[in-house]
C-alpha cells in the first residue's frame, strides 16, 4: 500500500506523516517540489515502491501549487499525470487531506522552513486542494481526511489521529487483500 499525505502548507502532515510511517514501519519518502519533471517522477515512485508514506506527492501538488504560483505547464506537461492516475486507482493508494484552519496555517506559518508559500496566497491553496477533494473523491483511490485545527504535537488528540490514519491504512490494506483473494479464485 501506498499513503499520501496532502494538504496545505502547516496543516500538520509532515509531523503526521512521520509518525504513522514509524508506527506502520513503512518507509517515509518526502517529495521535493523544486524536482524538474514531475509526472516521470510520481510514475517511477509508484512504479518501484510499496509500503510508503509519502509526504507530498506530485500529483495533485504540482497542479495546485503551479496554479497559484503561476508556472506555466504544456498542455503535454499535464496529460503525462494521466499515466499517474491510472496507477494510483490501479494500486492500493490511500490518499490522507490533512487540513487545518486559515487562521491556524497563518500562526504555523510563521515556523515554516521555506517561504514558497506566503500566507497571503493560503486562500487559494485552501480552495484548490478542496477542489481537488471534491475530484479525487471520484476517483477509484481510497482517501480519508484529517483536521489538524486545535491540536498540539505529541498530545491525546494528536494520538488519536495517528490512530485514525493507522486504522485507515489497515483497513485499506484489508479489503485491497480480499479483492486480490476473490481475483485468485
């Protein structure tokens, strides 16, 4: 299985992220966005990797974030991610929206080790990954959604949403295994 975490910038899925893979044992992959060619790279992680906690992913995070920080793509560019989709409904994804208050980012914000976001543009990120929610959603992908609002690292709250995330990941690995056992038959 693989499970990505998106959401936007200080929603909290880097810490998030982190924990679930220690207490799941997968292997943690954090994607860079300052990689060239995207769509190749999201295909070959898919392509040689399972068990992964990925912390980002270029699909849908290069959209989004080229869509507010206005980077022109080809037409071309963009069809590539089609490849990307497809695999990710083929494989056993799970994709994690971590989210968090406008008001919250903008307090996190002020602890974020890059500037490619500013607080300013946090309106459209928000609006953006909500849209693509709303598309994913659609999709033959497994996803669930965590609200980050109010809630300390290393606190019962926070536990208990590794433990939601784990029981996703577990309930996502269960039924991948009875679909796979009902192709067997």
């Amino acid at each position: 299985m693989n499970v990505i975490f998106v959401g936007p910038d200080g929603s909290g899925k880097t810490t998030l992220a982190k924990k679930v893979a220690e207490r799941m044992g997968f292997n943690y992959h954090k994607c860079d966005y300052r990689q060239e060619d995207k769509p190749a790279l999201a295909k070959q992680l898919l392509d040689d990797q399972i068990n992964v906690i990925y912390d980002r992913f270029y699909w849908p995070d290069d959209a989004l974030y080229c869509n507010v920080k206005k980077i022109e793509q080809s037409t071309e560019y963009w069809a590539r991610y089609d490849d990307v989709i497809n695999a990710l409904q083929r494989l056993n994804t799970l994709y994690i929206f971590v989210t968090c208050s406008k008001d919250e980012l903008i307090v996190r914000s002020k602890v974020w080790a890059d500037d490619y976001i500013k607080t300013e543009q946090l309106d459209a990120i928000i609006e953006n990954y909500n849209n693509w929610w709303r598309y994913v959603e659609q999709l033959h992908i497994s996803t669930c959604k965590m609200d980050t609002t109010g809630v300390k690292p290393d606190s019962p709250e926070f536990d208990s949403l590794i433990e939601g995330c784990c029981q996703a990941i577990t309930a996502g690995q269960e039924v991948y295994a009875r679909i796979n056992n009902k192709e067997e038959e």
